[in-house]
C-alpha cells in the first residue's frame, strides 16, 4: 500500500505535533523530530545555535543581557 505525504499534510502535523513516525515498506520504522535552532542577529552578523545552553555561554561569554532595556533619549 503506497500512500503520498505532501507538504500541506507535514506542515499541519508538525503544527500539532513534535515528531512522526514512517514506516518504510519493509515495515522498519523512521521516525522525524521537529528541530528549532536559536539565532541571534544583528550589528551585521548572525549566530546559530543548536540547543539553549549554547546561547547562554555566548550570552555570557559577551556579556549580554536577556532583560529587557527601555532606552530614552
């Protein structure tokens, strides 16, 4: 049996849903996981990173702030 998964169909899963599971027609499973990466952009540059503990080392390392700055002037 051979079914077509299109675009519209993913984006509406993986809305609701953090993973799916495809089985291949021998019947093994596969299964695909929602994946966010963090960006930080701006003064010309962007920096990606894979899971928040390296955001907070660059926050860190550059001294950054994650509150929020009311700047008047």
């Amino acid at each position: 049996m051979s079914n077509k998964i299109t675009k519209q169909f993913l984006q509406e899963h993986f809305r609701k849903h953090d993973s799916i599971t495809l089985y291949k027609p021998d019947g093994t499973p596969v299964t695909f996981v929602k994946h966010h990466n963090l960006i930080v952009n701006g003064g010309h540059h962007s920096f990606m990173f894979r899971t928040y503990d390296e955001l907070m080392d660059f926050y860190k390392k550059h001294h950054l702030c994650l509150k929020p700055v009311i700047a008047i002037g």
